[in-house]
C-alpha cells in the first residue's frame, strides 16, 4: 500500500480525501492531519502566518505513526504566497521533518499542468484578487501562462466549502477562457473530486482542482505510478510525465 499524508489547515473540503482514497481503491491510504489557523482568512498576512514552520511541523508525530511514504501541504493560497523560493524551503524542511519526499498543493498545480501538456490556462479563483494575483505570478515562474483570472472575492475557507456541485460548474463556465487548455481551481478549501469527471466534460478541456492535484502530485512523489479513471484527465496522464519546475 503507498500512504501519503496531507497537512489540511482547519475544516472546509478535508472530506474530498477519503473520497478520493475510496475512488482509488484499497492500495491507497491518504491521511490527513488538520494544522491549527491563526485566522481563517484569505488575507496576505494571514496566509503567511498560516504557511508558517511551526504550523507545518504539527502533523510529524501523526504521520509518523501513519508511516506515510511521502507528505503534502494541501494548502494552495499558503504555500505560493511565499513566491517560489519560499514554497521551495517549505517542502524541503518538510522533507527533513518528515523524513519522505514532499510537496504543496502549489507545486502540484505547475506539476499537474505539464503532466496533461498544457501550458495556457485559465483560473477560477474562489480568493479575493490580490490573492489570486499571487498565484498567477507563482504559475508564472513554474512556465504556465494565465489566459484569464477570475477572483469570487471570498475571505474565508469555511464560506469556500460550503459551495455545491451546482456553484462549482458554474464557477468553471462562466471563467473558462476559449484559448485556455486547462481550467484551475486553486482552493484545496473547495469540494470538487467528486465532480471532476463532470467539470471536464463541461467545458470539453482538463480541468484541475486543489485536492486532485494534491493527491496526484503526492502519489507520483511517492512513487505510486497507477493511472485511474473517474478522477479527471490528470489521473489518466502518466505520474512519470510532469516536467519543468517542481517541489519535491
């Protein structure tokens, strides 16, 4: 069995983990740790807070006794809002806590998108602009370019999982862009594993989301090289394919 643990902060969309570990059958266990949040806002200096050293190293014990085979810091906006560099040093002190290879949710994007070959997306973001802006800057520096960008504005994770199947189609849709190869849902605080597959079929182009790519960018650092269906166009690629710059 291959074991990857997730460093989830507080409680919004934590429950997409066990549906994907039952979408990926038995040889598969994904455990997730909640991290403590100073403040549950989508707030530059909240996030930096949230992202920080000691928060991070919670979950060492945990895992540990999980014997997790690699660790990932399922927390898009907390990780890329140290610009690359930054989240380069999270995942390798968490690399050296933890004693397996690592990875963020941010590295998982860059990692995610050469894996099914695209290099022109478009984001649906749930955060407020500023935020967002990070992102594309961090997208920027792993070689993806950002078509369209849009910002719902939301501060709180806790408001972001509330949103339903019907919002999240929605949301895809109406900020798709016609150029665009691939749709990115950056907030791991998002329900979507259960309908990606529909997403996808929607707008006719991968579509790639917080949770999925978390999962999929620990599974291949972990050396899991399985492709599964029912999971979007990502599970379908091969874990060996992602290029370019990436955590690890």
């Amino acid at each position: 069995m291959t074991a990857v643990g997730f460093l989830y902060p507080g409680y919004a969309a934590e429950d997409d983990y066990p549906v994907m570990a039952g979408l990926l059958g038995e040889a598969v266990a994904l455990p997730v740790v909640h991290t403590s949040v100073g403040e549950d806002a989508h707030r530059i200096d909240a996030l930096l807070d949230l992202g920080g050293a000691d928060r991070l190293a919670e979950g060492v014990w945990a895992l540990g006794q999980a014997g997790v085979d690699a660790v990932v810091w399922a927390c898009t906006s907390g990780s890329f809002v140290f610009g690359w560099a930054g989240a380069q040093e999270q995942v390798d002190r968490m690399a050296a806590q933890y004693g397996v290879p690592a990875t963020s949710t941010s590295f998982a994007f860059v990692t995610a998108a050469h894996a099914v070959g695209v290099r022109r997306v478009a984001v649906a973001a749930t955060y407020p602009q500023d935020v967002a802006e990070r992102f594309v800057q961090f997208l920027g520096e792993g070689g993806i370019e950002v078509l369209s960008l849009s910002s719902r504005g939301i501060i709180t994770a806790t408001e972001v999982g509330t949103l339903g199947r019907d919002e999240v189609m929605d949301l895809v849709v109406a900020n798709d862009h016609p150029d665009a190869a691939a749709v990115l849902l950056p907030d791991t605080a998002l329900h979507t594993v259960r309908w990606v597959d529909d997403l996808e079929a929607r707008v006719g182009k991968p579509v790639l989301t917080a949770n999925q790519v978390s999962v999929w960018d620990g599974l291949r650092i972990a050396g899991h090289m399985q492709r599964y269906d029912g999971v979007g166009a990502l599970f379908r690629t091969d874990p060996a394919a992602g290029s370019g710059k990436e955590g690890s």
